[in-house]
C-alpha cells in the first residue's frame, strides 16, 4: 500500500468540515486493521479445521456436519474428555486442571453461542457457577484476544470466526440468476424510507440494489443466508452435499432485508455483497445456464478448537493484532511510503513452516467442525494483505 505525505493534509481539509480533522494513516491503521485481522482469522481457522481429531455432535459418533442437530451442544463432559485426549497424547504427566493460569492450559477458540451454553451447564451441586471469569485472573499474567475465562483448566477465546453460517443441512437454496458486483444487492441509500433497523442507510449509489434469483419465495425477512459460488461436494464430513463450502473465497454471508415475489424474484440485504475476485470483480462469471453463484439457508455450526500450548498451537495472528510499519520514504522527494502489515507471531511460524504444521495435524483438536481440503496451509503477508504461501500434506 502506498501512501504520500500530502494526502495527510488532503484528508484532514476534506474531514475538517465535520469537526474533526483525520489523516490517512490513522484512517489505514484503525479500518484496515480490522480487515487483516479478520482475513487472519479465517486463513488460521481453516488451518486448523485441517486434519484435527475432529469430535463431531454431542455424543461425537457424528460423521459429519451433516449428522448435527440443534441439540447437539458442548457440554462439560465432552470437554473433560477432550482435554484428557490430549493430556495422554502430549501431556502424560501434566498437572491437574487449576483454576488459574498456569501457562501450560489448553486453548478453546470457540463463540459466543458456545460459552452461554456451557457458563449454564458449569456450576456445581449448589447451583453456584464454576466457570473462571477473566476478570478474576487478568491480573497475573498475559492474556488473549477475545479471552473470557477458563473452567478446569482450559482457557477460552471467544471469536466470531468459528461460527460457520449455513453449512449444515440445507433448508432452502435458489440459484442467482444475474451478475453480482461488489456493492450490489443492498437497500438504495438515496431512499429516504428505506433504512436498515430504520436508522442505517447502507449500499451504494448506481448499484444494483437487489440479488435475481430463481425462487426468492423460500426466504422471508431476517433471514440469514449465504451468498456463494461454491457447492460442497460431499466427499467428506466437512460439510453437506451441494451447502455451503465455508472455504469458498466469495462466500458471503448476509441478513436479508425484504423479498420480492410475483415478477422479478429479488432478494434485498442490509448490506452489499462485496467479496472480489483478484481481478475485482464480484460474482460475474455464468457457471452454466445463467447461473452466477447461489443462495442457501441452512443450520448454523459452532465450532470450537482446542489447541495444546506445548506445540506452539496458537499462530498466524489468531485472536493477535497486526503491526503496522511504515518504512522511510522510498522516493527523491521524500514523499511516498509503503505501509507493510505484519506479525510477530507470522513471522516466527514462516522461520520453521514444518514443524508448526505438523504440530497442528498431530495436536489440535476440533468439536463440530474441519476443512473441506486436506494440507494444511501456512499465511504471509503479501500484495493481497494475507495469502497462502504454501501447504504440506
């Protein structure tokens, strides 16, 4: 990313009007931040769905996300189970569970409709709560994005990536029937009546403000969806066949706002599809009989990874800010920088590629949830802020 010295003074002027002055750098490091972030994540939690001993379901006879119910929730006796795998496995002579960090405890990454289930299931004979909350161990030592509290010595990180929207079983599915640009199928924002919750105005002018589809009658208002080119195929547990593949790179997924039925079938969202191509296009490219990509609205599936600390488990900038850096100025005049976006952490896991993958394979593990592709894949930062370096098998 390039940035010169006079678009500080640009910024600020155009920003002025409104009270308040901002240059572009503040405005890079505090939006995109937040990108890198979130792109870090999901390449580090699809990494990690890879090849784990996956525990599928509450009784964990599931072959799949397919065998998944509603009532099929964590529980503290699949955790105990969990965390005792990996103690024989990694840890044979590992202390008992303490209810403080020690600096040795296993890491969830999990969500939030995880951890309700769990804080109301873990209390003891008197009703009372058992689960640590952070605020009573903060103090002592280091702790993680996202972290929440610990119960019996596994600590857990709450992420919004681990939850996978729409890869169960399929409820309903219709095909896109025209081209989608980044920044179409949202409300038009120069339509004073339409607001999202009636206070956002969202999408953008000149684009087009709906999704064609085959059949929008089979979804209703709020209902929330994936957008997405790929189907799964099936050929493992992973997901379900022809749902959504959660590493499909223009998946997107979206609450919908209102339908239209009768005539034109449209979907309209509370936001703009806006995954691209590296060529900056959206979904564009006919897969067949005027079909574009897909809209499905299938069961949600809540994830959540356990990862041992002795194999340096939690890396590529999972639940980790990213460093910003901008080096001097490149040119004669002193004018143009490179923003370069980094990690310690990424850095270190480049430095011995084999050995951190091979870790993960052997020793994360995984509840309701993995990977459609086999490998496992390293993260750098590049051109496109973050991409697939290389993967071993």
């Amino acid at each position: 990313m390039a940035l010169h010295r006079e678009s500080e003074m640009f910024t600020y002027w155009q920003n002025n009007g409104g009270g308040t002055g901002f240059g572009l750098r503040p405005i890079i490091n505090s939006l995109l931040s937040q990108v890198v972030v979130d792109h870090l994540d999901i390449l580090g939690r699809n990494a990690f769905f890879t090849n784990p001993y996956a525990y599928y379901g509450a009784a964990g006879t599931a072959s799949g996300f397919s065998g998944i119910g509603s009532t099929d929730i964590i529980s503290t006796e699949i955790i105990d189970s969990i965390v005792l795998g990996m103690n024989d496995r990694d840890q044979p002579f590992a202390p008992l569970p303490n209810p403080f960090p020690m600096g040795n405890e296993p890491i969830c990454i999990t969500t939030q409709g995880v951890m309700f289930d769990l804080k109301r299931e873990a209390v003891d004979d008197n009703g009372h709560p058992t689960f640590v909350d952070v605020q009573k161990y903060a103090a002592p030592g280091p702790l993680i994005t996202g972290e929440v509290g610990m119960w019996r010595g596994v600590r857990f990180v709450v992420n919004n990536m681990a939850r996978l929207f729409n890869v169960g079983e399929v409820a309903e599915q219709t095909e896109i029937k025209a081209a989608l640009r980044p920044g179409d199928g949202a409300l038009d924002p120069e339509d004073a009546n339409l607001k999202v919750d009636e206070v956002r105005r969202v999408g953008q002018p000149g684009a087009t403000h709906w999704v064609t589809v085959t059949d929008a009658s089979v979804f209703a208002a709020g209902d929330i969806i994936t957008i997405h080119r790929l189907k799964h195929d099936g050929a493992n547990g992973r997901g379900v066949v022809d749902g959504v593949d959660y590493e499909d790179p223009m998946a997107q997924h979206a609450r919908v706002y209102s339908v239209t039925t009768g005539g034109p079938e449209r979907l309209i969202l509370e936001e703009p599809y806006m995954m691209v191509e590296e060529n900056g296009t959206g979904l564009e490219t006919d897969l067949g009989g005027t079909v574009f990509g897909y809209v499905t609205k299938g069961q949600h599936v809540h994830t959540a990874t356990f990862i041992n600390p002795n194999y340096n488990g939690l890396i590529c900038g999972v639940a980790q800010p990213p460093v910003f850096y901008t080096p001097l100025a490149v040119d004669d005049y002193l004018s143009m920088y490179r923003v370069n976006i980094g990690s310690r952490t990424e850095q270190s896991v480049c430095a011995k590629t084999e050995n951190c993958w091979n870790s993960l394979k052997s020793h994360s593990h995984n509840v309701a949830g993995n990977s459609k592709r086999e490998g496992s894949k390293i993260v750098r930062i590049g051109k496109s802020a973050a991409e697939l370096l290389s993967a071993v098998a």
